[in-house]
C-alpha cells in the first residue's frame, strides 16, 4: 500500500492535471453562456474611485462560465485513479494519461504539432532505479563512524 505522503502527491499532481484540461476544455469551447450580470456596487472600485470596466475579455467571460467543479472532477477522478498507476515518467500509467490526453484534445477540435505530425512530442528520458543497501554506514567529523542494519 502507498505512504500517506505518496497518495497526497499523487492527488496533487491529479489536481493539478484536472485544473489544466479542465482550463484547455474550457477554453475550447463553441458554446457561449451569457456573463453574469454585476450589479454597480459590488464592482470592483477604480483609482477615481468609480466602478471599472469587467477586467475579463468576451472569450475569458465565456471559458470561465464553462467550468465547472464537475467537469474538473470528472477528469481528476479519470488521471487520479488507481488504473492509471501513479504515472511515473516512461511507465504504463504514463502512457495511458497521455492517450487520455490525445483523445480530450482531439475531441476539443485540436490539432496534433509535434514535430513528426503527431501528438507526443519525442525525448530521451533517463531514470535511476535505487536499492536500499543492507548495511548504512554514516561518517561524522573526527572520523567516527556508524553503522546500522
């Protein structure tokens, strides 16, 4: 069974991920809910003193108005999920976020760009498989030394 400290990580980068695609469908999508009306007083106040213009552009208004905790939490429980493994760099659960990845981009109307017309782009990535020794020897100055099984 994981550590505590292992499953809060993965939960974060869970989130973390479901905030991003949630932001990317967002952002994508065709459907234009109107903006909510602000009443005068609860604008926030200018440097005159008035109440300001909305910040926020037409196309910011409506992908804000598209997401929902919902759909960030549909995606976070799909990347979260014990199927995925934890995703670690190069393993099955990796790919398979990937593809989740590929298949909502292109269900949002993307484009693959990666240099050889795909989605992924390509990279070297190097790991390093540790063991934990039998023995640890500790140093300190004055030459005294530990040892522990």
């Amino acid at each position: 069974m994981p550590s505590i400290r292992l499953m809060i990580h993965r939960i974060v980068r869970a989130l973390r991920l479901g905030l991003a695609v949630g932001i990317v469908i967002a952002c994508s999508s065709s459907e234009e809910p109107a903006a909510p009306a602000m009443p005068p007083e609860a604008a926030p106040p200018t440097a005159g003193g008035g109440a300001s213009e909305d910040p926020f552009t037409p196309a910011g208004q409506t992908a804000a108005a598209t997401i929902t905790a919902d759909g960030i939490l549909q995606h976070v429980k799909v990347l979260g999920s014990d199927e995925f493994g934890g995703r670690g760099p190069a393993s099955e659960g990796d790919r398979m976020t990937q593809q989740y990845l590929v298949e909502q981009l292109d269900a949002l109307g993307y484009e693959p760009a990666a240099a050889d017309g795909g989605w992924r782009q390509r990279f070297d990535i190097v790991g390093v498989n540790a063991t934990v020794p039998d023995t640890w020897t500790f140093s300190a100055a004055g030459g005294r030394r530990w040892r522990r099984k």
